[in-house]
C-alpha cells in the first residue's frame, strides 16, 4: 500500500481508539482491534521519536483526535514514505485489523440517478467498508453513511 493510503488507515483505526481512551470495543473482534490499535500507536511513537514536528503532531492527535486528524495524517504520509519498514508494519497491523470482522465492498456503476448510496449503515462494530462508485451524472451521492459511531 502507498503512504497516503496508510497514513489514512492509521488515522481511521487510531481515532475512535483515542476517542474512546480508557473503554473498551464490544466483543471479541473489538478487543482485538483495540489492542492492535494500542500497538499501532506505540510503534508510531516510537517512529518519530527525536522527531519534534512529528512527535508534536501524534502528541496533538493523541490529545484530541478529531480536531488534528488531517495534520496527523499529512505528518505520518511523510513519515511512512521515508521509512518502508514501518510502512510495512502499518500495512501489516492495518491488514490484521480487517481480518477481525466482515467485509463489505459495493461497486456501483451509475449512468444516471438521483439519491444514490453505496452504504447506509446505523452502526459499524468491526470489519471494513470499501465503496468505489463510477457515476455519470447525479444528484445526492452518499459513498457511506454511519448514523452511530464506528467501534
């Protein structure tokens, strides 16, 4: 996988864990996910130690997820980038991860349509969610909807 689509994974699995810091994900898959989160997170910190501006943005990130998730993520893209070994870490954990629940992939091919959605979901607890849609022309396209929170 490229930097940029791991650093996003990283991001994606990392915010609900600090989000939710000191609780834990319900049931079997969800514990897993929290520790593989947990070990994420402790090899990401230890990847940028003596790096201030990389340190300072996981510190940032780990403090408040949501308000310094895209900076987190333009600062881990360069990080993985410049080291392959922990790139394949991530990529590694990140694989171990959607080993853990159900996959759901919707591929949506759309000449014409309006009030279109990939996925509608009241809550996702494990697994992944990939939507690739090819639309020509539309109106009120949703890739995923989650009303609850993911975990």
């Amino acid at each position: 996988m490229d930097p940029v689509t791991l650093a996003a994974g990283a991001i994606a699995l990392l915010t609900p864990y600090l989000a939710k810091a000191g609780t834990e994900f319900a049931g079997e898959a969800g514990k897993a996910a929290w520790g593989l989160a947990g070990r994420l997170l402790g090899r990401l910190r230890s990847a940028v130690t003596g790096k201030p501006r990389e340190q300072e943005a996981l510190e940032a990130f780990s403090s408040e997820p949501a308000d310094s998730a895209t900076k987190t993520q333009a600062v881990l893209e360069g990080v993985l980038k410049a080291d392959p070994e922990l790139a394949r870490e991530v990529e590694q954990i990140l694989q171990e991860v959607k080993r853990l629940g159900p996959s759901v992939s919707v591929v949506q091919k759309i000449k014409e349509a309006e009030d279109v959605a990939g996925v509608r979901a009241r809550r996702i607890r494990s697994g992944s969610v990939e939507v690739e849609q090819d639309v020509e022309k539309a109106k009120n396209v949703t890739g995923v909807q989650i009303e609850d929170d993911i975990g």
